[in-house]
C-alpha cells in the first residue's frame, strides 16, 4: 500500500497567497481566529472534536443520511 499526494501546483500556489493576505488582514485587525479550517461534508459540528481525537471511522457513515459509498468500503 502507498499514499500519494496528487496536488495542482498552480490552485496550490494561488491558495497560498490568498491564505497570506487573509492572515495579514486578519493580524492587522487584531483577529485571533484561524484562517483556515477543516471541514467534514455532512458531519454535524459537535462530532468534529471526536474525528480529531479518535478518527474518521467509516462505520458510522451514512448513518444520519444517505450515502455514495456501500458499507464495505
């Protein structure tokens, strides 16, 4: 098994300086919040700090809705 990164260097590039200027912008108004986060499609807000502690387990996908993926994968 092997994990690959597959990354557009151009929209790589572009997104980078406009995290810069948010970063600046949000520095020079003294803001404390990030500037980026991470989001999981579908997933409500409070479950997000257990995804981080514990992972992504995949058996409770689909569990509020519907899913793409069957439960085997």
């Amino acid at each position: 098994m092997q994990l690959e990164r597959i990354q557009n260097p151009t929209l790589y590039n572009q997104f980078q300086a406009q995290k810069k200027k948010v970063a600046d912008r949000m520095a020079n108004s003294g803001s404390q919040l990030p500037v980026t986060l991470e989001l999981f499609h579908g997933t409500q807000g409070n479950i997000c700090p257990n995804i981080y502690k514990d992972g992504f387990d995949r058996s409770h996908a689909g569990r509020n809705g519907k899913t793409s993926f069957c439960r085997s994968v």
